[in-house]
DNA sequence: ATTCCGCTTAACAATTTGATAATACTATAA
DNA sequence: TTATAGTATTATCAAATTGTTAAGCGGAAT
C-alpha cells in the first residue's frame, strides 16, 4: 500500500516523532521528520511534502512562525499544514488557522484520529481544489457527472456514478454493505443485499477493469 | 489591498466568525458578520454585501431558510451566497444548490479553499454580468440577447435564451433540475418539470446541434 | 378584434433505470 | 467431501425519467 503522498513532521519530541512516523509510515506515506523549526524549512524545500505537520512549541521557531514563513513561499501556498498543539488550547488553535494552517491535532494522538484526519485533508484537497477525483489513468468528474479511463469516456448510470464515486472518493478503502446503502441509498429506504452485487457488476462490465474488489463477508474496496 | 467587496458572515460560532472574518479581511474585503439567520437578514438589508456566507445549522432560522428568503426580494437575486456545512454531507450540498446558492463550503474552512472559493465566485460573477460566452463556434451575447453559431443569427425566445446561457456559462457541468428552476424561475415561481424538457427541446431544435446532453435522473448539460 | 408569439401544461410515447427473484458460482469450515 | 454462507450473474418487471406533440392561455402587436 503506498499512497504516493509525503508528510514532513517537525517536533521537538522524539517519541512523538516515532509514533507519527510509524503510524503514518504504516498508512502507506512517505514521511520525513525533523526537530525543529529551521530544519522543517530547510527539509521542506527539498523533500516537497504534500502535508507538513507542526507542533507549536517548538525550540527556536515555533510552528506557528514556520507555518507564515512557509506561506509566503508560493512554493508551500497549497502544501496542506496541521498543527500539533499539546492541550486543546482554545486560542492556539484559532491562531493556528488563521495563520493558514489546514487543521490541528491535539497531542497526544491517537491513532484512529491522525489516520482520519490525514486521509480527511487529503480527500478534501482534491475533491473541493477540483471537484474531480482522479486515481490513475481514471478520472471521475462529479460536477461533469462523468466517468472516463485514459480519455475514454464511460457512461454510467446515476446509481453506478454515485456507487463507484463513493468507492473511489478513498481508494483502497473497504466500505461495508450498510455504509454503502446509508451513503447511496439514505436511511430511508431499504433495498435488499444484491442490489448491491448488481450494480457493482454493471460498473465492472463497463469500465471493464480488475479494480473493485469484493472482500467477503465485509464489502468492496476500489483499488487500481 | 481593497476590494471594494462587501462579505457578509452569519455563523453562531464565534471560532468559526473570527477566522472567516481574520482571512478573508487579510484579502482585502470589507467584512460584517452576525450570529444567526434573523440578524442576516436584517443586516442584509443595510450592509447590502456582494456575497453573503451562511453557516446551514444556525439557531431560529437556517441557512438554507435564510436563502430562500433572501432569494425572495428583488436586491438579493445577484448576491452571491455561500453556504457553511459542518460536514461534506452530500446531501446538504446538492439541498444548497436547489435552493439557490452559488457555491458551498465544508467546515473547518481551509484558508486557501476559502479564498480561492471566494475570488473565483467574484471572478465569475463580473464575467456573467459582462457576458459575452463563447463555446466554439457559438457566441451568446447577453447584452445584446442574441445566440450565433458560425455567424448565422440564431433567435431564440427569452427562456430559451435564458437556458442556454445558463447551461453554457459552464460546459461540460451538469446542472440540476431543482438548479435549473432556481435559477431561471427563481424560488417562487412553480412549473412543471416537462417545461424545462419542452424548452431544452426547442433549443436542440433551433440550434439544431448536439450541444444538450441529457443526463437521466440528474439534469442536462452543454458540451459542444 | 384578430393574429401572432412565447410560455406552460396535459397527455402519451419512448426510453432508461433500478430492484428483485431465481439460479449459478466460490471459498471456507466442518 | 460436503455443507454453507456469501457473492455473481442473468433475466425480468416495475418504476422513474425524459421526449414529443398538441393545445390552451394571455399579452403584445397589427
């Protein structure tokens, strides 16, 4: 599994280095970490994160001077930023996003919400930077409502659109057969089991491509 | 750095006020905010702001009933309005749009989506007003409220004119029926679904190009 | 007053979509 | 191996959606 996305992480305490190193590391991200403010410019030139994470009380530059100097640069304008704060200190927080930062995380981490919270920054990148989600030589385009493999479009039914939508929206994720039918189908109604089945093989037939995954007694996972 | 917009805030977390406000000031616009859906309209009426953000969950009335109202008088037909969802609730979402907004946003608000969002409404918005939209070899002329297409003068009625610029003012995306309606009709007005059909169908008929795509279940869109 | 035109709707046809049942298949555990 | 649970496939029918035509209405122009 590997997400092709970096994070360089700046903090000044290594066990909380090695946590979010080895989480994030075990989520398929290519991390990079430093301990301190100047190294996190330095290393954020040359490394070119996609995510860069800092912890606000830091020696030398705290995260919240490194966090303005970086977005001066146009080079790290869209870089995604999470702070790091060590209590859930009201006033940091509001200074760190209007310092431009993406998010926080209160330390210390649990795993759960650092997974959640990185995936949830990621998906929102692309999806609101462009309304299109694209893995590989597959785009899907929701505002054009439409689906197109190496430029070839697909037409898909709105029920396969948005079923194959929801799949693709977290590659490799395993969405369960109810989180399916509460995202596509509402609470509301109830439509039986192979329902499903049904339209996950229309969408296979038509994009005509090993990447939807049936994981037994669980559900289905889109993956290239 | 000004502006010379006008933004107007109606959210009753103050968090959420300050940093809106904190940014979107930084950008250069003039900025009032209020607590809750009653004090918008009021302040509305006297700010007269070109875009106005509503936050959907609000004590006493909510974004989406604020909308509507707004939408009702004459002086808020042209103002931009954006809503705040809690969370990417896509259901939320597509609701907004019906009911006649022109973009919405997810909170937490990421600054560079939020001012990227912002200008390129504005952006929009004087290049509608300005309008002269040109798709190929199709001109549409708002001023002059004529349609050619490789010279030749097309006349079309005015909500077919209207239908058709709706539609081309961005190709390729498909816009709801319920979009549709709120934006040709307005909010008061009711007709029939079969009305938009007759009025799309004169349109193919006239431009006698294959323009209008149908996309079942979701609305229509214009790709040339 | 009459005619023309644009807008809307009703009515029906045509089409597409979605859900289900019935059946076949497959991996796994007993 | 066989039983079993879960999934795949297929055909079919009902429902939803859209296309088309014609007709009615009302305002503007003649």
């Amino acid at each position: 599994m590997n997400t092709g996305k970096k994070i360089l992480i700046a903090d000044d305490e290594p066990d909380i280095l090695e946590i979010l190193e080895f989480n994030l590391k075990a989520e398929g991200y290519e991390v990079a970490t430093v301990k301190n403010g100047d190294q996190a410019l330095e290393k954020a030139k040359t490394f070119q994160p996609d995510l860069i994470m800092l912890d606000i009380m830091m020696p030398g530059k705290n995260g919240i001077e490194v966090c303005n100097l970086l977005r001066m640069q146009p080079a790290f304008k869209k870089t995604l930023i999470i702070f790091l704060t060590a209590m859930s200190d009201e006033s940091t927080e509001i200074k760190g996003l209007e310092s431009g930062a993406d998010d926080y995380l209160t330390k210390p981490v649990s795993t759960k919400v650092l997974s959640s919270k990185v995936s949830a920054l990621f998906r929102r990148l692309t999806k609101e930077s462009t309304g299109v989600v694209q893995v590989g030589d597959l785009m899907i385009d929701r505002e054009k409502y439409n689906v197109s493999y190496r430029g070839e479009d697909i037409v898909l039914a709105r029920k396969e659109f948005e079923l194959l939508s929801l799949l693709a929206s977290k590659p490799g994720k395993v969405f369960l057969r109810n989180e399916i039918l509460n995202q596509i189908w509402g609470t509301e109604v109830i439509v039986g089991d192979r329902t499903i089945d049904v339209h996950i093989r229309k969408i296979r037939q038509k994009l005509n491509l090993d990447c939807i995954t049936t994981v037994k007694g669980v559900g289905y996972k889109f993956e290239l």
